[in-house]
C-alpha cells in the first residue's frame, strides 16, 4: 500500500520532535523497539526494498540521518522514500554538527576511498575545505570521530588520531549526538544495553505508575540511566506481548514505576511529549542524562 504525503509526514515530524528532544536533554543513546519484532536484527539493514517493513524502520532512519552531520549525510545515507520530506524537520544544532568555518576538538568525518598521500593512513572527509588523513587504514564510508588537535593548517601532513565517539564527552564534557538501536521487545531493550555494565537503574512510565513530586523524586548515583515509554496502551501491555516478561507486575521489570505527568488534561500522552516533559522533570534535579 503507498502511504500518502500527508500520512508519510505526521510520522516524519514526529520523528523529528523525538530527536530534537533527545538532542536537547543530551540523551546518549535512543532504544527503538517493535512489541511485534520477530529479529533482532536492525530493520533497516535487512533487505532491499525501497519500502520499510516497520514503523521501527522508519523511525530508526530518520533518528540517525537527524542525528549525522549535514555534511556526512549524503554519503553515508542513500536515497530513500522516507527521507523524501526529511528536509521540512528543524535542524537539531547539536554541538558536533559544525559549519565548514568552525574549529573544534573534535569533528566527525567519514573515510573516502581516494588513497591518502603516501599511502598513510586514511583520507578523512571533516567538513572542511581540506580533507585530513587519520593513523588509521580503514575502508571507505566508514564515520569516524576525529580529534583535529590546535593546528590549523591542514596542509601540513600531520595524522589525526581516531578516537572513540565517547571521548569528547568524556574528555571535554562536550555533548555529541544520540545513538539508536533497535529491540523487537521490552525485555532485549533492558538485557542488551549497549554501554559496559549494563544499565544501572531502569525507570518506566505510566499513567498507572507510582506519583512523585520532582521535590520528592529520589534516583541512586548512576552512569546509566534509562527511561521508557509505551505506546498508547502503556507499558503494561508491552510487557504482556513480551515472552520473558509475560505475567510479572510492571514493579518487578522497572526499578521505578513511576507516573510523572499525573495531572494530564488528555487520557493519551504522545511518546514526543512523554519524552520532553519527563525528561524535563528528571533534568531539573541534575539527574539526565549525566
């Protein structure tokens, strides 16, 4: 079936309100998941059509070509059917998206296959008007986080050092974009964290969830921390349709089960809204995304 303009941009902006969301409380990573998902494989690097097969598809596309540099974006991403309208989203501005006249630590770039001079290490397209050559031989269409040192003279050979795209948060407590993985349900978004140790406290939201004052809203010292949502019919029924959590009380999944939105006007909340406002409450007390 195709989709009409209008049916394919209501998802798009929606999209685009959960990126910008995320880019702004600084949220490291963003967890897309399908109470309908059969694989746990990435629907978006399965097959060949020219059409996603999820609404997860379409959603984890759109968050990462948000979340690219503009001027990464039209290598690594090929034409699409649902980034035909991606252009009417607001940009995100986050602090590593740089315009071509702007200096800093670090930048992201993507490897070319044009050969470096020498034959050393890897040519680096950075956004800037010389590409660079990094320590390391890599394929082409690789993205890669680049520390670009206090030089400024790119013609002088020097090889920049490829870093982890943790380090200039790590480093310089420099914000740098949102990663997004897919999970076919509730339970692989918890037991396959991406980050070393796990998740330290895992938090859900519900209208039937515990209701606590942000004065009153008491979080261990954590280094992750994470924070879900349901769809329209809540968490409760996530954990229903999931094999492994099937049965158990929403208290028994989550560390937390909390309402944080009690004196909403309208019975549904949007995931978008869910995740500005919540967000909004857990930032006042220091406790996003740290």
């Amino acid at each position: 079936m195709k989709l009409n303009n209008n049916k394919k941009r209501t998802p798009l902006m929606l999209a685009g309100q959960i990126a910008r969301a995320a880019t702004i409380y600084r949220i490291d990573e963003i967890v897309v998941f399908d109470n309908n998902g059969s694989s746990m494989d990435d629907p978006t690097t399965v097959g060949t059509s020219e059409g996603d097969k999820s609404n997860a598809a379409f959603f984890i596309r759109i968050l990462r070509y948000l979340e690219t540099p503009q001027y990464l974006r039209k290598t690594l991403f090929t034409r699409h059917s649902c980034l035909r309208f991606v252009g009417l989203l607001p940009p995100l501005d986050a602090p590593h998206h740089l315009r071509k006249h702007e200096w800093a630590s670090y930048r992201e770039g993507v490897t070319l296959e044009e050969k470096a001079p020498n034959s050393v290490g890897t040519l680096v397209d950075v956004g800037l008007d010389e590409n660079i050559v990094i320590d390391k031989v890599l394929g082409p269409g690789i993205r890669v986080t680049v520390a670009m040192g206090n030089d400024r003279n790119l013609n002088t050979g020097t090889l920049h050092q490829v870093v982890q795209s943790t380090t200039p948060r790590e480093e310089e407590g420099m914000y740098w974009g949102y990663k997004v993985r897919y999970a076919p349900n509730l339970s692989s978004v918890i037991e396959n964290c991406s980050f070393e140790g796990g998740y330290d406290y895992v938090i859900g939201t519900s209208e039937h969830g515990q209701v606590v004052k942000s004065s009153e809203l008491c979080i261990p010292e954590f280094r992750h921390l994470l924070i879900t949502f349901g769809g329209l019919a809540g968490l409760e029924e996530c954990i229903d349709k999931d094999k492994k959590l099937k049965g158990k009380d929403a208290k028994e999944v989550f560390h937390s089960y909390l309402n944080l939105c009690p004196h909403q006007g309208s019975r549904t909340i949007r995931s978008e809204k869910k995740l500005g406002s919540q967000a909004e409450t857990l930032d006042t007390l220091r406790l996003v995304m740290g």
